[in-house]
C-alpha cells in the first residue's frame, strides 16, 4: 500500500477533524507503540521458522551420513 503526499494530507486532516489536535499526539504514540510491537513479534516469529527449518535440515544431513 503505498501512500502518496495528498493522500497522507487527506489523512492527517481527517485525523485532525475527527480526534482533535490534543488527541493527536496520543494516538500518534499510541499507533507508533502498536507498530514497533507487531514489527517485534513478525520478527520472533520468522527467526524461529528459520532456526527451525536450519535444525530440520542439519537433522536431515545427519540421517543421511547414518544411513
């Protein structure tokens, strides 16, 4: 999704109509907050997939040399 300057003007007007501008700063930290969070658990997730695909494989090789 991406975003142009009107569009992020048309945004931050709406944003301004409907919370005010006391509000606004709040709901900034407030989104910033939730974005840094979902950005930490996306990356929690994909390093224990990786970890868990690079032990799957080293497993795999080690089955082969036994077998």
């Amino acid at each position: 999704m991406n975003l142009g300057f009107p569009e992020l003007v048309v945004l931050f007007i709406l944003a301004l109509l409907l919370f005010g501008p006391k509000k606004l700063p709040e709901l900034g930290r407030s989104i910033g907050k939730a974005i840094t969070e979902f950005k930490k658990a996306t990356d929690e997730v994909k390093d224990t997939l990786e970890k868990e695909v690079k032990e799957e494989k080293v497993d795999e090789k080690e089955k082969e040399l036994k077998g």
